[in-house]
C-alpha cells in the first residue's frame, strides 16, 4: 500500500532562522509568497506561504499573515505566480530525471 501523503505545516520561524529558506520568494508591493520545498518518501513536493509587511511606530519591519480587502487581488495573483513556478520546477526536475 502506498504511504499516505500528509502535508507538513509552513516551516517555523524557528526553521527560518536555523538556515532554512525558501527557494523563491515573490513580492508584490507588500505581500510576499515564499515557496518552500520539501522532501519527504524520496518525493519533493512544495508549500507556500504569504505574509503581508508593514512597519510599526518604531520603524521596524514585521509580518503578518492577516490580510485586507486591497491586499486580496494581490495575494491571488502571487498565488498564481506561485504556482506556475512550483508546476515548471517540477517539470524541470522531471526531465532531469530523464536525461540523467
């Protein structure tokens, strides 16, 4: 019987700061979408997360993953982005595969 597929939650700020980083991050004025790959039964497979920045009192820059009304068209259209990057790495890992 084949393993089951069990997503992993988004990496930890933890994870972040241990090293670990994604491997493409997309902005649109402030949101981001950082795709993240993983591995797992000798499969790679991707999750993205989205954040929206903005800067507090004291000037310093911080994250958030609540998003307004404006921020919706642009969190769908780095969800789009997103997923054409993930589908063409995953077709580039695949012929790889074969020419290897």
């Amino acid at each position: 019987m084949p393993a089951k597929y069990v997503p992993s939650a988004p990496p930890s700020r933890n994870a972040q700061s241990s090293g670990a980083a994604p491997v493409k991050t997309l902005r649109l004025g402030r949101i981001k979408a950082a795709i993240w790959e993983n591995n797992a039964d000798q499969r790679t497979f991707y999750n993205v997360t989205f954040a929206r920045t903005y800067m507090d009192e004291e000037k310093k820059f911080h994250d958030s993953d609540s998003f307004g009304r404006d921020d919706l068209l642009l969190l769908g259209k780095l969800a789009d982005q997103a997923h054409s990057f993930i589908f063409e790495r995953m077709a580039g890992q695949r012929g790889d595969e074969h020419n290897g």
